[in-house]
C-alpha cells in the first residue's frame, strides 16, 4: 500500500496559452488518507486543474503536489474520455487487462448493474450511460485515491443517488481516499468530511467539515458590533442583522445563534467576495 495521502505545498500553475493567467497559485493544504474530500468552488476557481495536478496529467509551473503514483489513483473527468467505438464490455475488458493484479470485476459490474446492455457502444450511450461507464472503470482499477470531476452531472436524481451511495460504501469498506468536485451540494453534505474550498486559484478554507462547522456561527438580531469575530456575510433589513461568522471564542450579544449546515457555509464563503481567511 502507499500512502494516499495528497499534500501540496506553494503549489501554482499558470497557463501560457490563456495570456499567461494562473489557474492556481499559492495552494498549501494536506489531506490525510482515508478521507472523503468535497473540493468546492465557482467556475474557474481551479478545481479541474488540481484534480489534474493530483493525478498527474499537468505538471506544476511553481510548488509541488504528492500524491499516489499513477497506477495507484483513478481518476474521472467531467468529458468522461472512452472509446466510443468500443462495447461497453469490451471496454470493462481493457480496465481488466491494463490492471492486471488489481481488477475487481464484481466492483465494475455493480456499477453497470443491469443499466447497460453489454454489447451497446460507447458512442450510443447516454451522457449517465457514460458515466456509469467511466466509474465502473475507476472502481474496477481498486485505486487507493478517487479523483472525480462532476461525477454525477449527467445522472437523473435517482441514479446520482444510488451511485454515490454506492461509491461511499465503496470507498469505508476500501478506506479508499476521495476527492470529489461538485456544484450540488446537498449531494456533498452526507457525504464528505473534509473540505478543500477554492476561490480565484487559491485554498480558501481547508480542513475536516465538523471541525469548520464549529468553528462557525448563524447569527440572528440586532444590528452590533461583532468583533473580535470574522464576519464571513452579513445583511441588513431595517434593524435586523444576519451574519455567519468565525467566531474567536464565545458569542456574546443580543443575537439568536444557530449552527450553519454545510450549504450554509459554502453559499456563504462562495458569495464573499474575497472569503474568511483560510
């Protein structure tokens, strides 16, 4: 076994064919093994390229990423890359031969289930077909990391239900570590406990999901003065405050306190402007 553990450190990279521009920069954060990791963020913060980075298919124009070595991660775009010429069991086929040693037919076959003919291609498949295509492969090669662009973007709510069940039991039973990129995110919240947040190519918040819960408060009345606690958002109407905060010790003050779910906090960080400090 190695050790599934992803580390980066100053990690950028910068992309010469877009003007020059940094997809990320300045990125330090561990995640420790065995963990399910939501990697959130709005479109161009940099997600995919640390995916990439994590998986080996870009490499660092600055700092350095450690993770698995290739034959010990599998990794899911959001184009889902297959050949489209091939049946979808020839395709399980060439997962069986290119991991010799490591295959586990029954793991794929419980992703195609009874979904997919065997004998249809690729290229006649469904955008789900694909998908269901693409994390039989990942789940066959029994990798000790799981990177997932979007994995359930083209899946109806039931099967995305089914099929994220299905890799987290997957992933407890295997101690397998995951990062998982997402924009729903009542899909993340049962099931990640730690959170890589990005913002404009750089870690905004990292770390287990109950310990940024706790360290984080709804806050309800009237209008006050909230130091020393960081205020994340806050909005007004008339008299009445709102705010989530990270609060520095206990809250104090006329204010109702409620704890934040996890849509709360990410929705929160997303719509500031520059987020708390990580």
């Amino acid at each position: 076994m190695t050790d599934p553990t992803i580390r980066a450190e100053d990690l950028g990279l910068r992309y010469r064919r877009r003007g020059g521009a940094w997809a990320l920069r300045g990125c330090d954060f561990t995640l420790p093994a065995g963990r399910v990791c939501a990697l959130v963020g709005p479109n161009g913060a940099g997600k995919s390229t640390l995916l990439a980075l994590a998986a080996g298919l870009l490499r660092p124009t600055e700092g350095t990423i450690h993770a698995p070595a290739r034959e010990h991660l599998a990794y899911v775009a959001q184009d889902k890359p297959l050949h489209p010429r091939l049946s979808v069991a020839d395709t399980l086929r060439m997962g069986r031969e290119l991991n010799p040693g490591r295959w586990d037919e029954a793991a794929a076959r419980r992703v195609i289930a009874d979904e997919l003919d065997p004998d249809a291609l690729v290229r006649d498949l469904s955008g789900g077909g694909r998908t269901r295509v693409a994390l039989a492969l990942a789940l066959g090669k029994r990798p000790e990391l799981l990177l997932l662009d979007e994995p359930m973007a083209d899946l109806d709510p039931l099967a995305r239900h089914q099929l994220m069940g299905l890799l987290m039991a997957d992933a407890a039973e295997r101690g397998t570590t995951v990062v998982m990129s997402s924009h729903i995110l009542t899909e993340l919240e049962g099931s990640c406990d730690h959170l890589l947040l990005l913002h404009g190519g750089k870690v905004r918040l990292d770390g287990p999901v109950d310990t940024l819960l706790s360290a984080h408060t709804l806050l309800t009345g009237p209008i006050g003065d909230l130091a020393p606690h960081t205020v994340v958002e806050s909005r007004t109407t008339g008299r009445q405050l709102t705010a989530l905060v990270r609060h520095e010790g206990p809250v104090e003050g006329p204010w109702d306190t409620t704890a934040p779910s996890l849509e709360d906090l990410l929705l929160a960080h997303l719509r500031a402007t520059e987020g708390a400090p990580a």
